[in-house]
C-alpha cells in the first residue's frame, strides 16, 4: 500500500488489514526472527511495523478501536467488546516488541475504555445492529451455508 507492507489475515478483494490478524502476523515474525529461523524475518517484521503505525490512528475510533479498515458496512468496521480488549493487547505486545511508544499509548487507551462495562454494552448493541442493518449475511452465515447445502 501506499503506507508499506500489510499482512492480511484473509485474501479479499479490497485492503481489509484486521488489526488483531496482522498484529498476529507481526508476532510470528518477530518470533521467527528471535529462534534464528529465517534472516528475513526481522526486517519483514520492521516493514509491517512501519505500515501498520502509519495506519495506527486510522483504527481509532474516539476511545474505541475498529476491527479492521474495511468499509463493508458503508462506515467504519468497529471491534466487537472482545476484540477492542484484544487489539489494546496486542497493540501493546507491538510497542514493546518494536520500541514503538505510540502503540503503546493506543493499547492502554483501548484497554482502559474496554473496562468500562455500560461502553461494552452500549458498543455490543451498536455493532450488532450495525452489522444487522447494514450486512446481515455477516451475522446469519450459518443459516446462509445450510440453505446452500440442503
């Protein structure tokens, strides 16, 4: 992309860039670097940092984070309470693992707005209708595969 390398989790036809799969993607890289498994890793792992702290604010969302940068419901994907705690996680692992402040800054702020339980709530519901709404396949796919295979 125009921002650097980007790990996808899964092939689609426009950038989605899952913050939670490329974060994981990161991870191995940076693992595989430290067992000495192959020298490309660790500067793979140093292009996919770069891109994804230019990408970084694009996943702000106020004090929330979104799942991923794909606009599939017309509008900011936003992370269900699950993985907000996650991505403030793994944001965090990030920072350490790169010496990257910034990511750090963005974790603890999405894992501090995650406590909040009436957020959790309000945010469920509002990702919930929002996919309902706006892309209903995303929550009836297992119906949608049944009715295909019968």
């Amino acid at each position: 992309t125009d921002h650097g390398v980007i790990y996808e989790e899964y092939p689609a036809i426009e950038l989605d860039c899952v913050f939670n799969g490329m974060c994981h993607a990161l991870i191995g890289l940076w693992e595989a670097s430290m067992c000495e498994v192959t020298t490309d890793a660790m500067p793979d792992f140093d292009k996919g940092v770069r891109a994804l702290r230019a990408l970084l604010p694009r996943f702000a969302y106020g004090s929330w984070s979104l799942y991923s940068l794909n606009q599939c419901l017309g509008k900011p994907l936003l992370a269900s309470p699950y993985y907000q705690r996650s991505n403030g996680l793994l944001a965090q692992v990030i920072g350490r693992m790169a010496k990257e402040p910034e990511f750090q800054t963005y974790g603890k702020r999405w894992q501090q707005s995650s406590e909040s339980i009436l957020l959790r709530i309000r945010l469920s519901v509002r990702v919930a209708l929002d996919r309902y709404i706006h892309a209903p396949d995303l929550l009836h796919s297992d119906k949608a595969i049944n009715k295909k295979n019968a």
